[in-house]
C-alpha cells in the first residue's frame, strides 16, 4: 500500500471565509469516516488551538478528533497519545514552534506512530510548524530577507516525511527567499521548499515517485540547488552568499510538481465557465471544416453554404446538427 | 572605443562610514579630472540632493560637479544642460520616481546626451530610480512580496542602457522578488536584475559582451527566464504565477557575471592578511617536497631531515633557503 498523503501547509489557512484546504484535510481522511489527531504542541495555546480545529473539523464532517498533546518528551512517550494516532486516519499538527515540536517528539513512541500512520496510508497534515517539521531538514529559526546571508538561520533535523528537502512557510508573507536559499547554499543536494500563507502542497506517492500538487490562494516555491555554485563553505561571519544557477518554481494552485525528479509536471489549462462553452463550440466548428474539406463535396461553393449555416448558430441555436456528435 | 561603464546601484548607498561605491564613481570618471554631471530630476528634493552628492562628490577630489536639472521635458530640451552632459566624463542620476526622470529625459536631447556620452566612454550611474531607468525596460512602480502575482506591477520602457533587462533596486529591503518575477514570467527573454541597497552593479564593455561586476554591501540577484514555463499569458485578476525553470544568481562582491551569455565567470577565492601568508607558506613547503620525493636525494632519510630542517621556520625564521625561490 503506498504511503499516506501529506499536506504542507504555509501557515494561516482560512478557518472561516473560504476554508478549502482544512476541508481537504477533513475529505481526504475520509469525510464522515474521519479519526483525526490534533497536534497542538508547537503551539504555547495548546488546548484552545485544539478546540479550535475541533470545531472546524467536526463541522467539516469529521467522525471523531483527539487531542494529542505531549508538552515534554516523556509524555511522548504516553501510551494512549499513541494509541490515538495509532487509530487516526489524519493527523493534523498545528502551528507555533517547530524547534519545540521536533524535539519534543522526534525520535519518542508519538513521534514513530506519526511516521507508522504514514506508512500505512492515513493522511499526515501540518500548518507552519507543523509543515517545516514534515522535511528531513527543518528551519529552526531565523531571520526574513531576501538575499541569502551567512548565519541569517539555523537548521535541525524534522520528522522526515518528505526526504531530502527543507521546508519554510509563511514564505511570502514574512519574505523568507533568504533563509532557505541560504540553507540549499550550504546544502545543495536538499530541494527547497517554500510554502505561502493559505496555501498547501498536498504531497502524494506516485508510482514511487513524491507528487506535489498546489492548492490555495499563494503559491509554493522550489529551489533546486543541485546544479549551483555557491561560496557558502568559506563565506565570512553574516556575508550575503554567492548562489548562482539555482532552477527555481513559484508554483500556484493547480500546478504539479514531481519532487523526485524535480520536474514540472504539465497540465491542461482549466478553461472554466463561458469560455469553455465558447472554446468547444469554435473546436467542433473547425473539426467540421476539416472534415468538410477533406470530403469529396468540398468545392468551394459547398464550404462557403456550410459556412454561411455554421454562422447561423451564433444566433440562438436552432440547427439540430448541434447535437450531433463531433 | 568600447562604451563607458554603468554603475546600477540598489538605493541608499552609504555616504558617510564607508562610500566605497560613489569613492569609485568618481575614480572611475577621472578622479582629479572627474567633471561630473548630477541628474536629480527623479528627486522631489531637487537642489538638496545635488548639493550633498556636490559635497560627496567634491571631497572623493572630482574637479567639478554640475546639476542637470530638467524638471519638465521642455526643459529636457536646453542646449546649456546637454552641453554640461557633453562635457561630463561621469553621469550620477539620483533616486526618486523613476517614471518622472524617465518622461522627462527619455526621447529628448537631455536623455539623448546620457546616451551618447555612454558610447564615447564617460561613466553612467544611477542609484534606486536612477539604477531602474538603465534597463530597457523599466519598473514603473509596483508593490511588494515575494510570490509573482498578475498586475503586482507596471512596466514603462528606459533609457535602455542596458538591453534586454529590467532593473529593479531596495530587491532584498522591500521585498521585490515577486513584481522583477512577475515580469520575467511576462517577457521571459529579458534579463531580470535586483540590486540590494549600498549594492553596486558595474557594468563594462568586455570583448563585446556586457559583464557585471559585484560591489558593496548586499547582493546582485539575476532571474534567467529563458528556459521558463509560465501561465502568465492567460493568469486571472491578481492570482499568483506560474514560473517554473527560472534560473537564477544571486552575487555578492566580488562576483562576476556575463549578462551577455547569462553565465558566471569564476573567480579565484580571495584569501586576506594571515590566511594568505599562511596558505602561501604551506603551499611552498608542499612543492618543495614535490621536488625532494623527485630528486636524486630523495632517501627517506633524505627527507625527514629536510622536513626537519623546514619545521624550524615555525619559529621565527632564522634559515637562509627561505628566500630562495619557490
């Protein structure tokens, strides 16, 4: 069975106005089925983000929603924190301090079942925090800006479900190129991975190969490194980094990324609405020009009639030769 | 004769602790003999921005600086302001609104004379709106943000200095990623450059290709959108693009890059004060082993005495071979 799909959320997702991702997570984890585990821990709220999660994923349909709150690595090590992951087909990790969160749970029994529910095929799903901890290498903490400076952030280890990546969120807003283009400096075998506010990167296994596909309102940078040069082994104290030939992707809702070939994946324009009445009437129109002009009656005079009865139809549609099929 | 050098700076360069790059401006356009025309038409301050780039410019030893001042583009036509640019072995522009110098001088003798003096080798700088109105095509205005989103900015043409480009400057400070990408993803055959604040890029002539030379305080950073994938031909309202396979650099001082073939050119690290003594030191004691495991005398004894004799220059130097040649 290929492992469970994940989602990395940038932070701040609409809970109210427009809630598509949280509802995603709900629908995923099977809908009315649902057993979800809420990871609050990185959070100093602790109990009311749950309540907040709660609320919203029971209204979403959910069957049922635990807290799983370990404030030390001891309690991590609480039998019935892990049973409740154990059972849960979605597990969600809130936001606040992603140091706090991995090394609280990273290497204890709470953290295992995390990886063991992806295994087996339930849905792993974090927010800020909760979405830097899912990469190999996680941004502890650091500094925003733009251009990528020596020192401007630290990395630690994260839960590794996405292998050979690090993960950074709230990417636009709080303007981190810098930090994570400094890390994939130093680190250039390590795909970056930027993730903006309301925006997701649900990451699915597809015939092995880990398929990223954006959702929500921002959008998801990549930064492959693996081809650059950078002078980051010698750079001086908080120097700006030299970073030359990084590929890079800013990836909007729709767009698919395959992180294992590190690869744009194509998709067919979505022609929505109107336009996409407009655009398969004009192709039925001129599939039957070719075919008109293909057929023995195309003499002139013959496509200049049928021309002359297609033009009818922009007019409210009376010929019955709409129906048939083209 | 090949054309004079640009100097594209990213905005608020220092002019007290340490000038470097306007010291520069002036020895490049002469230093004692540097006649040296300021253009603060960008400016909203007008005649208080020419007097401290005067004071500056002055007391880096220019032999004279004169205002060029056009504030309306009738203005852009008196022959005493292009006399003064014809007569100039460097050219300052100053920031402000890009879009005002540019309507005012471009298209008129004024902007005609910065041409000219261009191609017969004077200097040409700019900082902020001065950097900006370089590039062929020019960042009108815009606002922030790291993510690309449809109509983040508006593009007007430039003097076009610089071909093929588009120049924006505060990158790192104000967070331009977003709108200089924007535009890459619109015009993908233009070299998109983002100059970072008390950032210099110096633009030469070399064997017929426009090479850039990195100096200052921040980075230089250079979206190549060549081989790019973009939706930006069909994106909706404000939504966030597509640009997929961006190449890009990001140089700090010192680095070197071929805006002509969109490559870096390598340069040998820089090694200072006791690392450099240090490095040249092991460096002539590993030669000069090279020569005694290849000589005739090298017996194993042979060499231990040698390295013997050599370890004594950890102490302060009392041998004679030391100022052999090696």
């Amino acid at each position: 069975m290929p492992s469970g799909p994940l989602m990395i959320i940038g932070g701040a997702e609409d809970k109210v106005r427009k809630p598509t991702i949280l509802k995603h997570f709900v629908a995923l984890s099977g809908g009315p089925d649902a057993r979800i585990a809420v990871i609050p821990t990185a959070s100093s709220l602790g109990r009311e983000v749950v309540d907040v999660y709660d609320a919203l994923f029971s209204k979403f349909g959910a069957a049922r929603v635990d807290a799983v709150r370990p404030e030390s690595r001891e309690q991590a090590h609480d039998p019935a924190l892990v049973k409740a992951l154990d059972e849960a087909t979605g597990i969600f990790m809130t936001g606040g301090n992603q140091l706090k969160l991995s090394s609280i749970i990273c290497g204890t029994p709470v953290g295992d079942a995390i990886l063991r529910a992806h295994d087996r095929g339930a849905v792993v799903a974090g927010t800020s925090a909760g979405a830097s901890i899912q990469s190999s290498h996680m941004v502890a903490f650091g500094v925003g800006g733009a251009t990528p400076k020596q020192r401007m952030t630290q990395v630690a280890a994260g839960l590794g479900l996405v292998d050979s990546t690090v993960i950074d969120q709230h990417f636009d807003q709080r303007n981190r190129y810098g930090r994570l283009l400094m890390i994939v400096s130093q680190s250039p075998q390590l795909l970056g991975i930027g993730v903006d506010e309301d925006t997701c990167g649900l990451v699915e296994d597809v015939d092995g190969d880990m398929v990223m596909r954006v959702l929500g309102k921002g959008a998801v940078t990549i930064f492959d490194g693996a081809r650059m040069t950078s002078n980051a082994y010698e750079a001086k104290r908080s120097s700006p980094l030299l970073a030359s030939g990084v590929i890079f992707h800013v990836l909007p809702e729709g767009a698919v990324f395959n992180l294992s070939t590190r690869t744009l994946v194509p998709q067919e324009p979505v022609v929505a609405g109107e336009d996409a009445e407009e655009l398969a009437e004009a192709t039925r129109d001129l599939r039957q020009l070719v075919r008109d002009i293909a057929a023995a009656d195309a003499a002139p005079a013959a496509i200049r009639r049928r021309l002359a009865l297609r033009r009818t139809r922009s007019t409210p549609p009376t010929t019955p030769d709409q129906g048939d099929p083209s």
